[in-house]
C-alpha cells in the first residue's frame, strides 16, 4: 500500500487560513495608511500656511553721537481710505511690517501729531518714540505684560531701585512711593520708563479729559516723552546734533542712544517701504 501524506485536521486548516489573512490585512492597513500620510504631507508641503512673518531684525548701528539722525518716517495717519479715525488704519499697515503693537503705535503716532502742533520746529518723529519704546519695556510687553485697549499695561511696568548700585545711579525717593511704591528709592515706571521727579514736571494727559496723567498710559507716557525730548525750545530732532541731545538727555549713554538710533531707523525704512 502506497503511503499517504498526513492529513491535516479542519481546525488546524482553518487556523492557518485566519493567519494568512490577518498578515493580508495588516500589510494592506500599513499601505493604505502609509499612502494618506504621504498625500496629506504633500498637501501641507503645497498648500500650508505661514508660520507668521520672520522677526523684525534690527541691526545695531555704531553711529557716532551728533553724527546723524535716523531716517526719515511715514507721516502718521497718511491714508487713502474712508476710514474716521485714519491712524487706526495707518498703525494696522505699519504693525504689519514692524514688531510694534498696533496700540503703541497709535500712541506713537499721536504723539508725533500733537507735537506738530505744540511744537513744530522740533520735528520729532513717532519712529523716535518707538525706538524708545522698544529699548525701554518692549512697546509694553515686558515682563510678560501686554498693552491693553486702554493704554494700560496687563501689570504695571517698574524699574529696578536706583540705589547707586552697578550700573545706577542714586536717586532718593521724591515721590512717596505714590508712582513706584517705593519710599526709599525712586524707580522708573511705565513703557517709557520715567523716573517720577521727570515725569512730575513733564507729563501731560493725551486724553484731555481733565484726569492726571499716568506714566503707565502709553497715550500719556508717548506724549510726555516727546514733551521731554522737544524741551528747551531749541532742539531740532531732524538734525543729528538735535536727536541726539534729546536723546542722549533721556539716558545719557551712548550704547543706548545707539541702540534707539537702531530701532528708530529700522522702524522708519520699514514704514516707507
């Protein structure tokens, strides 16, 4: 008798066939996912969108005081639409091309307005006030702080004491604590960074509805700033001579006039470009 092959039982058949058919479905499921990952991925590489525009780079110019002034700015305001408040539109076009916050720059900016006004001869610029701003909190945003729609920052902005340590000078309180809470040592307060003996003699309130004014209003510390800048009725800040005598009065460094030089300029090209 011819030997026969063993026989494999039913159970045992259909063991092998439920194997083989899970390894095909398996194989199948890693092919029709791999297939959705590299379409969507070729999706995202053809259609995704910007992360956001690259940061606003501000190269740092060695300028020599008395040297230059920075460039020349968009006239704030300048528009071509219907729009009744024309610097809500001027500042969202140069937010756009700059890091400053549309807030700050509406500050900025109406500063530089009420200046033409009061004191024309000077011919501050808003680009200068922000250079300011960006070296002394940010625009407001230092700290973690933001500007809020008031003109308020989210917390308000002190300095360090000026106890003559590294770096300081030393300026005994002479305010009570009442704009720094400290009563032993003055400390600048609010986006442009006021000691309270300058801002006491210098503020005013942009709002003019007979409240004081506040140095953590960026409305009323732009304004002030410029106030301050524009003093002693002589100062062209269109000369290089004049920015940086009204600079240099501000903080008399020359890293940080070279460093709100930098911005300033940056910010000006970038608003005519």
């Amino acid at each position: 008798m011819v030997p026969q092959p063993p026989q494999q039982s039913p159970a045992r058949r259909n063991r092998s066939g439920n194997i083989f058919g899970r390894i095909v479905l398996v194989l199948l499921l890693i092919v029709v996912v791999a297939a959705g990952a590299w379409g969507l991925g070729a999706l995202n590489r053809k259609d995704a969108a910007p992360l956001g525009p690259p940061p606003f780079l501000v190269p740092i110019q060695e300028v020599e005081p008395g040297a230059a002034a920075p460039g020349s700015a968009a006239t704030p305001g300048s528009t071509t639409t219907a729009d009744p408040n024309p610097l809500t539109e001027w500042a969202t076009r140069v937010a756009g091309k700059t890091d400053i916050p549309i807030r700050a720059l509406h500050a900025y900016a109406a500063a530089d307005l009420a200046m033409q006004r009061e004191a024309p001869a000077c011919r501050i610029s808003w680009a200068t006030l922000a250079g300011i701003g960006r070296v002394e909190s940010r625009h407001g945003h230092i700290n973690g702080s933001r500007l809020q729609d008031n003109g308020l920052p989210s917390r308000p902005i002190i300095g360090i004491p000026l106890n003559g340590g590294k770096g300081v000078r030393a300026i005994p309180d002479t305010d009570g604590g009442r704009l720094d809470g400290d009563t032993t040592w003055d400390r600048a307060v609010g986006p442009m960074q006021f000691i309270p003996g300058t801002w006491n003699r210098w503020a005013k309130r942009a709002a003019g509805d007979g409240l004081p004014a506040d140095p953590q209003n960026i409305d009323d510390a732009a304004l002030t700033a410029a106030r301050y800048l524009c003093s002693g009725g002589t100062r062209d800040l269109g000369t290089g001579q004049g920015w940086w005598a009204a600079v240099l009065a501000y903080n008399n460094s020359v890293e940080y006039g070279q460093n709100v030089f930098s911005g300033a300029d940056a910010y000006a090209r970038a608003s005519v470009a």
